[in-house]
C-alpha cells in the first residue's frame, strides 16, 4: 500500500513539473511576441488567426459546394497557410513566427504530457489465463488486401493447435453462424482474422457463450486491435496469444441488437459510405455526395444521449468508449475499452462561418458537441436512415437504439503485446493551471 501511494505521489509531482514547464513555455511564447510588437508581433497573431478562419472556410466549401466554390475553397484551404509563409518571410517576421509557433508546441506538449500522467494507473488490468484447448480461428482471405496469405496466418494457427476456418473470398457467409457451430463442437476460444466489422459478429458470440475471443489485425486500418495494444505491422504475432497469453475484459457496443466494436456513425459519414462505388473511389465518392448530404437533401438527425438532446445534426457518431480526442476518423484513439460508457459526437455545420468557428474553438463551438452516455437513441423524419457499424453500410428503422455491455468481452492478447501507443489528450488549460500551481502537500 505504501509502494502504490509512493508511486501515486510521484506520478502527481511529474505531473506538477510538465504543467509548469507548459506555463513556462506559454508565458515565454507571448514575451517573444510582446517583444516583436514593434516589428510585428501583433502580425503575427492576426494574421495566423486569419489563416485559421480563411482555411478553415475553403474546406468547407470544398466539401459542401460543386464547380467555381468548390475551386475556390481548394485555392483558400491551401492559399491560406502558403500566404502566411510568405507574409512571414518578406516581413522579416519569419524567425519571430518560428520561435514563436515552437513554444506554442513545447507548451502544448508538456500540457498534455501533464494531463496524462495522472491517468496513468487507469490501464485495462489483465489477467493470466491458461492456454485454450480447443481454439478455432475464423480467417477472411480478402481481408487487409490479402493478409492472412501474405503472414501465412493459416499455418502458424495450425502449427500453434488452432483449427482454422477460411471464409469465401465472395462473401457469401455467415459468420455468426459459423462461430456459434463452432462453440457448440467445443471451442473455447474463438478467433477472427479481418475487418473491425467481422470481428464485431464473432465477439458477439464469444460474449454470448463466455469463450475467450482473440483478435487478429488482418483487416485495414485494425482500429480496435489498436487499442487493445496488439501489433498491428505483423498480425501472425498475435498468434503467440495462444500458448503464452493473458486475457483483459472490454466492452461491446449494440447498435439495435448487433453488435459493434468500435463506432455507429450517422448521417453525412453514413451516407457516403453506403454508396457502392465508396470502396473502391473513396476520396472521389465522398466529394462527389458530400454537397447534397451537407445541405437540406442530406439527413437532419436528433439524438438523446441518457438525459442530453442533440437537435437537427448533420452527423452523429457513437463509439463503443469515449475518444481522447474528437477526430476518431483522423486516427484518433480510445484510451479505455472497458469503461462501460459510449462515447458520442454530434456535429451540425451549415456555413463556412461555423467551420471556421469550430476550427478556433474546437469542443467549445456550438456546432460540435462531444459527451459520453450509457443509451444513445437516434431519430429522423424519415422511417428509415443509413448506418455506418464498425465502417459497413446498413440502413435501419428509427428510431436506432446504441447500448454498450460493460466488460461483456474476454479478449485473449499475447502477454509480449507492444502495447497502445500513448494518447494525446486534448488540452485543459484550466487543468493544467490547476496541476502547475497546486501546493506540494496535496495529494493527487
């Protein structure tokens, strides 16, 4: 006990120390401008408000018009940031700027590295388990782009005493079934090699029958592998789970009864993704829909999230656990899987006005709201609207219920797992001012 509050009261001192430095670091950004006042400091922060606001602005109209706006928006989203850099530099503005926006960094990395620290203890515990007897393993050819031929997945599954089960590259297959045919032959472990949405069915069983599930990074972009901390660059080492593993208990999303274990989005994101040429033209597919969805032809959706009402969204996303930041689509990250909480993000832009303001204030912009609740319930005008689980298309009746099952999931991992890369947390400075001139007496 006097190891954990020794090491609690370290961790608090660091945690002073970095919000300090932050301090440090802000007030010594604002005398290098105080001190270029004369010769521009003043430019300086003006003008890179400015640049803000204008990029800001082109992105939206890039995104929400067609033809000569969507042209001009593209001229101002990069415009802006190549103009300042001239304006620096032909002003003589440049190193000022630079040690200025350097401070800035150093200021906002010791702020985060101070938030993060007293957090530090809040990890998923897991626990040693013996090795499964009889694991069965179902794995997706097509996945990742040809993954599980590429790693030899299959072999070293064998070789480790699982029996693998290849699903057909067509599609055409039922992986609830398969996994429920499998736990009633006796699995113990069920496991699944490819995307977040295939894993999302066959952790539904495992949850059902209380088998252990293991999660193999063969899909795209392996989100929820990610925050389980597996390594993501070599999927077959995930394998090792099966003779030296341990198992953490998370939570699994339901979105109307299936299940889900990363995010359901809503609106704009949904509707482009619904789209059958999306997989294949992503970027071309988004831009080419994006301004009828943004305007009155795309869906205006409400939500109540436990006792808080989002009125008339573009774009609802509900995850399975909250993101550190708001921009999970940015590779944003879930610092706990089994908080039993689901995270939600509700956002309405109708003007590059509100782009722009959501650009400078972020969470605190009236367009953008960021919340966490138990039971999310999304409605629509319309009887039925399209639903992005885990990034694949469905379209479903309103109202659309999300719940989430605490600690519902036993997932086994490899005891030598890399481990999720640090999150960033967004920056408090009331927090961090709070840490920085705490008394040295007070416990954390």
């Amino acid at each position: 006990m006097a190891v954990g509050a020794s090491g609690a009261d370290a961790s608090g001192r660091a945690a002073r120390w970095w919000a300090r430095g932050a301090v440090v670091a802000v007030v010594a950004a604002i005398v290098v401008l105080l001190l270029g006042f004369g010769g521009g400091g003043l430019l300086i922060v003006a003008s890179g408000l400015a640049g803000l606001v204008v990029s800001a602005a082109g992105i939206w109209w890039t995104l929400a018009h067609r033809g000569p706006r969507r042209w001009l928006g593209v001229v101002l989203m990069v415009g802006a940031p190549v103009g300042l850099v001239v304006l620096y530099v032909r002003s003589g503005l440049w190193v000022t700027a630079l040690v200025a926006v350097g401070l800035w960094s150093v200021a906002a990395a010791c702020a985060r590295t101070a938030l993060r620290r007293p957090h530090a203890r809040h990890v998923m515990r897991a626990e040693p388990r013996r090795p499964p007897r009889r694991p069965v393993i179902l794995m997706n050819p097509a996945s990742g782009g040809g993954k599980v031929e590429r790693f030899e997945l299959v072999e070293k599954a064998e070789r480790l005493g699982a029996r693998v089960v290849l699903l057909e590259p067509s599609g055409r297959f039922d992986v609830t079934a398969l996994a429920r045919e499998a736990v009633s032959e006796g699995a113990d472990l069920l496991g699944v090699a490819g995307g977040d949405g295939t894993q999302a069915q066959v952790a539904a069983v495992a949850a059902e029958h209380d088998v252990a599930f293991l999660v193999i990074p063969a899909g795209t972009r392996n989100h929820f592998a990610m925050d389980l901390g597996l390594d993501r660059n070599d999927p077959s080492l995930t394998l090792e789970a099966l003779t030296d593993g341990e198992e953490v208990r998370v939570d699994l999303g339901s979105v109307d009864g299936r299940p889900f274990v990363n995010t359901v989005s809503f609106g704009v994101y949904a509707g482009v993704v619904e789209r059958p040429e999306y997989r294949d033209a992503k970027a071309e597919t988004a831009l080419d829909v994006m301004p009828d969805l943004l305007h009155e032809s795309g869906p205006r959706l409400d939500a109540t999230a436990d006792k808080a009402r989002l009125t008339s969204q573009q774009a609802i996303l509900v995850s399975n656990n909250a993101y550190a930041r708001p921009d999970p689509l940015a590779g944003g990250r879930r610092p706990r899987l089994d908080h039993g909480r689901l995270g939600v993000i509700g956002l309405r832009v109708e003007s590059a006005a509100q782009a722009a303001d959501v650009a400078l204030r972020g969470s605190q912009s009236d367009s953008l709201h960021v919340l966490t609740a138990h039971r999310v319930q999304v409605t629509s005008d319309a009887e039925t609207i399209p639903v992005a689980v885990d990034g694949e298309a469905i379209t479903l009746p309103v109202p659309v219920t999300c719940t989430v099952r605490r600690r519902a999931l036993r997932v086994r991992v490899p005891r030598g797992r890399p481990g999720a890369p640090p999150v960033a947390p967004p920056v408090d400075w009331r927090r961090v001012l709070s840490l920085a001139f705490q008394g040295s007496g007070r416990r954390d």
